[in-house]
C-alpha cells in the first residue's frame, strides 16, 4: 500500500510517498507538474521507514551536504523510461549535462548510434522522483534551462544550492514552467 507524507524545504512543501519498496514519489506541491491532490488519496505515513529515510536525505541535500546515499527507489515506468532515470542518477553532484548528452548515454546503452533528445526529455519529464533522481541537472543544448516540473525558478535555486554557476544559463522567454 503506497503512503505520503510531507516535508518543509526552503523552496516549498515536498510531497513524498512510498510503497513497501521504497519511494514512489517526490515532487513540489502546487508545481507546474505536480500531481493534483495525490495526498488525499493516501493514507498519512506512520513511520514509514523510506518516507523517513527521504526526509533524511532531504535535510542533508538542503543544507547543501552532498549525500553519498540514497533512499531506496521504486520507480515505476516504462523500460525506457527507467533506463533514463538510471542515467540520471550518474550526473554528478553540481554538475550538468545536456539531454543530448544523456541520449548519447541511453543509446550507447542499448547499443543505438543515436537517441533523440526529445524523447529522452520527456522520460526526464515524467521522472516521480524528483531531486533525488536529479531531473534539474539536465539543461538544454546551448545552456537553456528548459523544463523542470518543480518549475524554473526551484530549479535555479536547486542548481545554486549545488554550487553550479548559473549565470551562463538562460531561461526562456515563454513556458508553462516559470
């Protein structure tokens, strides 16, 4: 039985939720991309032992401590979709990456020569799990930051919080996720 609970980031309420495998979700409440009302539907965590290590992990990341764990995952999607979602796990710390570069990455893997970026983004785009599947450190070609469920401006402030200097990006003019 899957359960939520929450969690109070300088950014904004994060919602968590976890099956008896671990972490299912983790998303910004109220963002651009955030499932409407998902914490009505389930029941409240009693201390849910994934929930609590997310909390965990949460306090570290947004006390800019780079964490060397992760709780456990349970991501649940598509076989490509999942083969994104472990490339993005590799993307270091204060690091970004292109969703170029991650389609070389996917198609590499599969023995491809090439992968579309687009289709990359949008397996990037329907990560549940973000922060930690680190979705916000992939940036588009040429430095612009398109995207991020959480919403543009989170992911600046995420970016910052690792340390990654920003100001070589740019944000576009129109998006439903400023």
């Amino acid at each position: 039985m899957e359960v939520f609970d929450t969690y109070e980031s300088p950014l904004g309420t994060v919602i968590l939720t976890a099956d008896d495998q671990g972490l299912t979700r983790l998303y910004f409440q109220g963002a651009p991309d955030a499932p409407e009302g998902l914490e009505n539907q389930l029941p409240k965590a009693q201390d849910d032992e994934f929930i609590q290590e997310g909390k965990h992990w949460l306090h570290g990341y947004f006390e800019g401590r780079h964490l060397g764990w992760r709780p456990p995952l349970h991501l649940k999607g598509s076989e490509f979709q999942n083969q994104v979602w472990k490339a993005l796990l590799t993307i270091p710390y204060g690091q970004t990456v292109s969703y170029g570069d991650v389609a070389k990455e996917v198609a590499r893997e599969r023995h491809m020569e090439k992968m579309s970026a687009r289709a990359v983004g949008g397996a990037v785009g329907s990560n549940p799990v973000c922060l930690i599947v680190p979705c916000h450190r992939v940036v588009g070609a040429g430095g612009s930051l398109t995207g991020y469920g959480g919403g543009l401006q989170r992911k600046v402030k995420l970016l910052e919080l690792e340390g990654v200097d920003t100001s070589r990006f740019t944000l576009p003019k129109k998006s439903r996720f400023l």
